[in-house]
C-alpha cells in the first residue's frame, strides 16, 4: 500500500531544504532532509531509497521518526561511549532558548522542544543531550521564578507610572515608597488630610504607598 506523503510541520520545509544546500552540515542529516522533503512530495520509500541510495527500510525508519519527533528526530540517537561534545558557541544558544519564551504559546519548554528548536537553529541534538547540558548548568526549564504576577491587565501602565516617578519625578517634589514588612501591615489613607497632597497606592505581591507633594 503506497503511505500518504508525509506531513510537515509549519516552517521545517525551509529548514529542511537549507540543510540539503548546506556545505557545513553534516552529510547524513543533509541526506535524511532530502528523504522527508521527497516523502512530503508522496514519493515511496522504495523511489527515494533509489535516489538517496539507502535501503528502503531505512528510508522507513527516517520518515517514523520525523513523523514522530520532527526535526530532533533525524539526529542520531545517543550511543554507549563518550557524549558528543558540542561547541561554545551552542552551549550559548541552548542558554538562550532556555531563557527566553517557548514557541507556540506554551507555558514551559520540555527537553524535546529545546530540541527541536536547536535543530531548527542548524544545530542536531537529541533531547537527552540537552537535559545533559541543562543539568550541567543547573538550568531547569520547566521552573519558571518571577518577581510580580498580576491578572490586571492593566498593570503595565500603572507600572509605568511609578517607574516614571523614579526615573524622572516631577520638579520641586520627593517620591517615597513603603513596603509592606512580615508582620506589619502596611496602611494608606483612601483620603488625604490635604488638597496639596497626592497619596498614589499600587497593590500587588506587595503593597506599596507611593506618596509625592510639592515642597
């Protein structure tokens, strides 16, 4: 029975086809690229086993594994004997996706997604090889640590506004501000007890009074 062609995922037709033109990459990884992108065309296994010269049994197992895994899946899996070691300048790039917001709209990066976005980066790597390398670094990316979460949507904004008194307060006026200590709730007056005064109060993690007056 002839497969269907292969499904591929949004933005790896462009990847796959730079690593077929590629002169740095890697001649089996450029070889099992241009075996998805002939499986995506509905070519059979047998057709693009004569063109890439691989048996068609092998072609098989590439095109699984694309299905399966994208593009992390045409790295090669993890054999007995030393880790590959990866260079500086990867290191730095597995650093950088972990720090930065996953794809997709998804809470948290997993081993297999950093993957496969190193992939796409031109740089193959197993999802196991990058837990290596996270838990070398002591990074763990699916904890996620932040200062301040707020559900007003607003938020932003107000949070301007202070951090504008701060950096440029207004003429002939003092900013103060007061956290709340453990133990000791912090008050603020809902009114002034003068017009010329201006009490400003910001409610977050903590609660905070910001107050400014002409002097």
């Amino acid at each position: 029975m002839r497969l269907p062609p292969l499904e591929l995922r949004e933005g790896d037709r462009e990847i796959l086809e730079a690593w077929t033109r590629s002169g740095t990459i890697e001649a089996r990884v450029a070889r099992r690229a241009r075996i998805v992108l002939l499986a995506a065309e509905g070519c059979s296994n047998r057709d693009i086993g004569m063109i890439v010269d691989l048996h068609y049994n092998q072609v098989g197992i590439w095109r699984q594994r694309y299905g399966a895994y994208g593009l992390a899946g045409l790295t090669d899996e993890e054999r007995p004997g030393r880790p590959h070691v990866y260079q500086h300048d990867d290191v730095l790039l597995l650093v950088k996706l972990v720090t930065t917001s996953p794809p997709d709209s998804t809470t948290r990066w997993t081993m297999e997604s950093l993957a496969e976005a190193m992939a796409a980066h031109g740089v193959p790597i197993s999802a196991s090889q990058v837990w290596r390398i996270c838990s070398a670094l002591d990074l763990k990316p699916w904890q996620v640590e932040s200062w301040m979460t707020s559900h007003d949507p607003d938020f932003w904004e107000k949070a301007g506004d202070v951090c504008g008194l701060y950096l440029n307060p207004p003429e002939n006026a003092v900013v103060w501000s007061v956290d709340e200590k453990s133990g000791m709730q912090a008050k603020s007056r809902l009114t002034s007890g003068s017009r010329r005064d201006v009490f400003r109060r910001v409610v977050g993690a903590y609660r905070s009074v910001i107050t400014f007056g002409e002097l």
